[in-house]
C-alpha cells in the first residue's frame, strides 16, 4: 500500500512539475498538427465572380490547439499561385480592350478560431463529423509584381472566415473540407485599380471595389493526446 502511494504521489508531484499551476486543467486537452492542398481563387477587377476557371494550386500547414470540445485556435501558413486575366475570361467589352493579366505568388499567415456544431468527439456516440465555421485575422504577401501602378505595400491585411465538413477517420487522424473568404482591404492584387480616365489606355479598374481572394481544399490532421496526470487515490 505504501509503495503503491508512493507512486502516485511522485506521478502527481512529475506532473505538477512538468505542468506548473496546470495538470489538472491539462487533462483531455489535445494538439493537433496537418496540412491541406486546395487551391487559391481571386475576385475583383479582373473577375468579379468565384470564377473556377481562374483557380490556382495552393497548400496549407497549420497548428491547431482545442481550447474545449467545440471551439479551436488555428495557426496556418497557406501559399499558392493567383491570377486572372483579360483575354481569358472578359467581363465585358472594356476588360476585353483592356487585355490584361496577372499572375502572384501569395503567401499567408493567419490565426483562426474555429466552432463545431456537433459533438463529434465523443467515444460513446457513433457521430463522426460536424460541420464548423471559422474566422480571424490574417496578413499576406504577394511577389511577382512586374511593374506597379501605384505605390502600395506587399504586406497586407486580411479578414479569413468560411466553413466546412471535418470527418474522423481513427481517434488520431481526421480528414475535412474547407472554403474560406479572404476579405482584404486592398485593391492591387491585380495591379489594378483607379486610372485617369481622360487616357484612354483602359488600364483602370473600379477604386471603390477591393480585392479579394478564396482558398478551397481538403485536410489531414494528425491529434496528439496528452497523457493524463494520475491523482492520488488516497485523498
């Protein structure tokens, strides 16, 4: 009896060592690491519609950290490949005169927290999915700009927020979809924006509509489980 106390009293002294101030509220929780391929879509002057045929590849790497059974924080660097243009897929007459096109390399880091409808995790229930919704903030960087129209800033800030389907495959391994909005507050993505319109060269676009951009693509997420703390059956 004692040897068997002394070990539960060491367990929960390596513990609270390792955890100060918080093995009791370690316990259950969970970590999470993945990564995802999808693809990047833009709207603004160039395409004012989510417009497939102007979808570009694109991929994830995220940390996720679950603060309870139904809300997340997510941490991610998403990057890919963005573009429209002209002669492709014209809006109307004046895009068509205007002819042009672009092509960026875009890369984000964003912090996302995340809402499950479902109780999706529970072991007594045979419910292994949920849908949830996301939204945070986020900054991106754009390179591969010929020649800029304007003076502007390659880092700028965004607004993420979307939803999708996450689908348990094993108590470690889980599989989703997502489609998100980026909401930007910029409007040279395409490197487009206002122009003097008494030249006509037609290299102008609405000022008054910013850029925006969209990532759509499946999930792998690997779960780390937290050992749990033993407690003293002696108290």
């Amino acid at each position: 009896m004692h040897v068997r106390k002394a070990i539960a009293l060491v367990g929960i002294a390596w513990c609270v060592g390792l955890h100060p101030g918080h093995a009791q509220s370690m316990l259950g929780q969970r970590a999470e690491v993945g990564f995802g391929v999808g693809t990047f879509t833009y709207t603004g002057d160039l395409s004012r519609t989510y417009n497939l045929a102007f979808s570009k590849p694109a991929a994830t790497v995220f940390y996720r950290s679950n603060i309870s059974t139904v809300i997340s924080f997510r941490t991610a660097i998403t990057g890919g490949k963005i573009g429209a243009s002209d002669t492709r897929k014209p809006i109307d007459p004046f895009a068509a005169t205007r002819a042009v096109s672009f092509n960026l390399f875009l890369l984000e880091g964003s912090g996302t927290f995340e809402y499950h409808f479902l109780n999706w995790r529970d072991n007594k229930r045979r419910l292994r999915f949920t849908p949830y919704l996301f939204a945070g903030a986020a900054l991106f960087g754009i390179s591969g700009v010929q020649q800029k129209t304007a003076e502007y800033s390659n880092i700028q800030m965004a607004i993420p927020f979307g939803g999708g389907m996450k689908y348990v495959l094993n108590p470690k391994y889980y599989v989703a979809f997502e489609f998100g909005i980026r909401k930007t507050f910029f409007d040279y993505l395409d490197n487009i924006s206002d122009g003097d319109l008494q030249y006509k060269n037609y290299q102008y676009g609405n000022r008054y509509d910013t850029d925006n951009y969209f990532f759509a693509g499946f999930t792998l997420t690997y779960t780390f489980y937290d050992i749990p703390c033993p407690s003293s059956p002696y108290r």
